[in-house]
C-alpha cells in the first residue's frame, strides 16, 4: 500500500462547546498519544479522514501532516455518533518504529464463497485479534482457510497465516476459536427450504462482535 498522508492542525479548542464546533464546521477533534510525551491536541477534516480510515483501517500506519511537520501514527481509536453520519473523536497513536505496539488485526476468513453446504450456519467468534510487533512487522490482516470447513469443524489461533511467524506475537491463546461451521436449528431451515442450493454468500454468518457507544463529550 501506497504511504497515506491524512493532514491535520494542532487544535486550540477544547471543552465540548469548541469541539462541537468544530463538527459543526465538518472537522474532527483528536489527539495523538505518543510515550513518554504530552498528549497533542489535533484537528482534522471530516472527508479526508473518511477516505484514510477506509483505506488504512486501524493496523496500518499513516502519516499525519500536522502544520507542515511529519508524524507516524496509527488510527488507535474513533467514535462516531450514535444515529448521526459523523465523527466525533479520533484517537491517533504516535509510532516509534523501534518500539513494539499492540496493534488489533482484523480476522479475513477466505474461501467463504466455496463453502456448498446445506443447512449449516458459520458462526464467527473473534473480528479481530491483537497482536503485538514492531511496526514494519504489523500484518494489515489475518487470514484463515475456511473452504474445506465440514459440519461441525471449527478454526482457531493456530490456524492463522500470521501464527508462525516468528516477529509477531499473537496475544489470544493458540486453542481461541475463530470460528465454526455449525448445523442450522429448525427454524433457520425452515426459513430457507423454499430455495435451490445454497450459494456460499447465503451461508448465514452469526458474528460476535461487542459494539461501541459513541461518546459525545470526547474532547
């Protein structure tokens, strides 16, 4: 992936009245967190950080040009508003590049459009999974073969693409399920038995995710 600059200000506002300001003007306030230094306050707009989240996600590194002066960060953290199409609070982390971060990967399960089998449900544990590495070592996913998944097979850590690799470490335990392929109960059958065969983009997928609540208050 190309380098993905995101400019930025060094943000003055503070306290929720500035910020909510500032959102009224289609920017965002954040803050970049960086050890051993002070907390910077930023501001960015809206659109372009739209374009690099989608891009980037949060386990890639960007650039942040702030006033002009350079700045390896990582999306750590954003909060959006609960019914409103905007961004509230970004949250950046400043990278040092000799320095292990932990970093939380999003979980790609391939082959989901070759799974064929009838009256069965995958079933997805874990979206994510954090790691810890330095930066040039942090994989933007990590993947797992699911194709040749039968009733009742289930994937874990171990059966990462990143588990052997000797500069990352995984912090879940090796045995933690990704996933499942489960038999579907009655009712999911019953809901489907009008249908031909079933397609792999019609294997009903049941993610557990814990979701966030937007924060209106962040500064």
């Amino acid at each position: 992936m190309a380098d993905l600059v995101l400019n930025a200000n060094n943000r003055e506002a503070t306290g929720k009245n500035k910020v909510n300001k500032l959102r009224a003007e289609e920017l965002i306030p954040a803050v970049i967190y960086a050890k051993g230094e002070e907390n910077l306050n930023v501001q960015v707009t809206s659109r372009d950080f739209d374009k690099v989240l989608r891009q980037a996600g949060t386990s890639t590194i960007i650039t942040l040009d702030i006033d002009g002066e350079n700045k390896d960060v990582l999306i750590k953290d954003y909060q959006t508003h609960p019914y409103k199409n905007q961004y509230l609070h970004v949250d950046f982390q400043a990278i040092n590049q000799n320095e292990t971060i932990r970093v939380s990967v999003p979980v790609v399960l391939l082959g989901r459009d070759d799974l064929r089998i009838d009256d069965a449900v995958l079933v997805q544990n874990l979206d994510t999974i954090e790691v810890e590495c330095l930066p040039k070592y942090i994989p933007q996913t990590a993947e797992v073969e699911i194709s040749e998944m039968e009733i009742g097979d289930a994937k874990t850590v171990a059966d990462l693409d990143i588990f052997e690799n000797d500069n990352i470490t995984l912090l879940e335990e090796d045995d933690e399920v990704i996933c499942s392929l489960q038999e579907a109960s009655e009712e999911e059958i019953s809901e489907d038995e009008d249908g031909d065969d079933v397609d792999a983009a019609e294997v009903p997928t049941v993610e557990e995710t814990e979701g966030k609540e937007a924060n209106e208050d962040a500064e």
